[in-house]
C-alpha cells in the first residue's frame, strides 16, 4: 500500500511566508527558508511552495529564493505561481525544484500542460486548482482565486490528467484557512474519477481532519499551512496519530 503524504505549504510574498483565510487577510508566517529546514528535519514527506501573488503581479517565481529553498533540504519540492511557459519550468528545475505547480497559465492555455509533460514528464508537472462552490456547482478560480471562471472543477480535472498532469493539488477556497476540515465530498469524487494523486488542500484544522481526507475523502496526500506555520500541530505528533489511525505514513 501507497504511504499518505503531509505536505507543508509556504505560501510567498515578498519573500516571506504569509497565510489567510479564504484567500485574504494575510499575516506574516516567517523565513521560508528557514521553515523549509525545520519541515524535512520533522519529517514531512514533500514541500509545496507558491508565489501567491506572481500571476497577479504577472512577474515569474522568485529564482534565488528557489535555490536557497533546494538547497536547504533533502525532499521533494514543488514550486508555483506565475509559470507559464516550459522555459519557466527548465529554469525552475534547474534551481533545485523537483516539480512545478500551474494553475492560471494552464486554463488559459490547456496545452501547455501536453507540451511540459513531454518536455519534462508528468511526474514534474502538477495541476493546481482553486475550486469554489457557486449556485451548486464547484467552479474553477484563477489568478490566487480571485478570478471566477465558467469552468467545472470535475470536468477540469478529467481534462488536465488527459494532457499529461501527473499530479493535482485541489484547494477549496470556501474551506481555505477555516481549519473546518478538507473538502472530503469533493475530493472523494475526483479522486475516483482520475487515476494520478489527488493531494487535499485547504481547511485543516486538527489531526482528525487528516484521518478523515485519507480515509473518506480517498486523498493520496494532505497539504496544510497555518496550522504548521503557527505550531498548532507538529508532523511527529501528526504522523503518529496516523499511525494509529491505520494509515500508513513513512515515520
């Protein structure tokens, strides 16, 4: 059986690791490439970092800060936010960055995410997807969730895994920074409707709330911030607490 993965995320601004809720109202969370260190010295599995204002700034990710992250750590290490292009991803993955995240570029143009899996692989390129609930129908948002647009998450999905994602990192924005628990409902059906990862992302709150994405809502992975960030929860304790939950977590 396939170990569950916890995943850190560092969300950048200006160079600093910041977290909010729903996507707004963002407070500082300190030295990414500080927390970066402290992550794999705990045990994390993997590390996601996005530049969350780089599509809206329309500027690329920040390179150095890339390569001091890599540098720092020995696990696996996915980096977003404002790549559009396959030179972004070369220049990425030669800074020390494992995989990339797309998100915005990839529904402006889909087969960008064709021409980087077979440039690079789909195990380098993960789909990231923003998804929101509007009139009963979860929607696709761009542009760090601030752009609405008509596309629905499922068919979204199907869609990118078609051209080559190897992976998808789904956030619900209506559960992001709650700490209420993962969108379980959701990624319970998309899980079941591709055959690459699914990794949870968006309101953990407490240790229970992994027990619960791994087990009903069939996640391969589970991605939080705050809640590491600010030492509500530490992967030790978490990893244990899986652990005797039945699910299998590399210790």
């Amino acid at each position: 059986m396939l170990t569950k993965r916890i995943i850190p995320c560092l969300d950048i601004k200006n160079g600093r690791t910041v977290k909010g809720v729903n996507f707004v109202e963002l407070r500082d969370a300190g030295d990414p490439v500080e927390l970066a260190k402290i992550y794999a010295q705990q045990g994390a599995d993997e590390l996601v970092f996005l530049d969350i204002t780089a599509t809206n700034e329309k500027r690329k990710t920040l390179i150095e800060l890339v390569e001091k992250v890599a540098e720092a750590i020995n696990i696996p290490f996915t980096v977003g936010g404002g790549i559009s292009t396959v030179e972004d991803v070369s220049m990425l993955l030669a800074a020390g960055a494992d995989k990339v995240s797309i998100n915005s570029a990839a529904v402006r143009n889909p087969q960008i995410i064709k021409q980087m899996a077979d440039e690079f692989g789909s195990q380098c390129i993960v789909v990231a997807i923003d998804s929101r609930a509007v009139n009963g129908k979860n929607l696709v948002h761009t542009h760090g969730g601030s752009k609405a647009t008509t596309i629905e998450t499922e068919d979204w999905i199907k869609e990118v895994v078609e051209l080559g994602a190897g992976e998808i990192l789904l956030t619900s924005m209506d559960h992001d920074g709650t700490k209420a628990g993962f969108a379980d409902e959701l990624l319970s059906k998309v899980s079941q409707l591709v055959n690459v990862p699914v990794i949870a992302s968006g309101g953990a709150g407490n240790m229970q709330h992994f027990v619960d994405t791994f087990k009903n809502g069939k996640s391969d992975a589970a991605l939080a911030a705050s809640i590491f960030h600010f030492k509500e929860i530490g992967i030790p304790e978490l990893k244990g607490f899986l652990k005797q939950n039945q699910i299998e977590v590399r210790l």
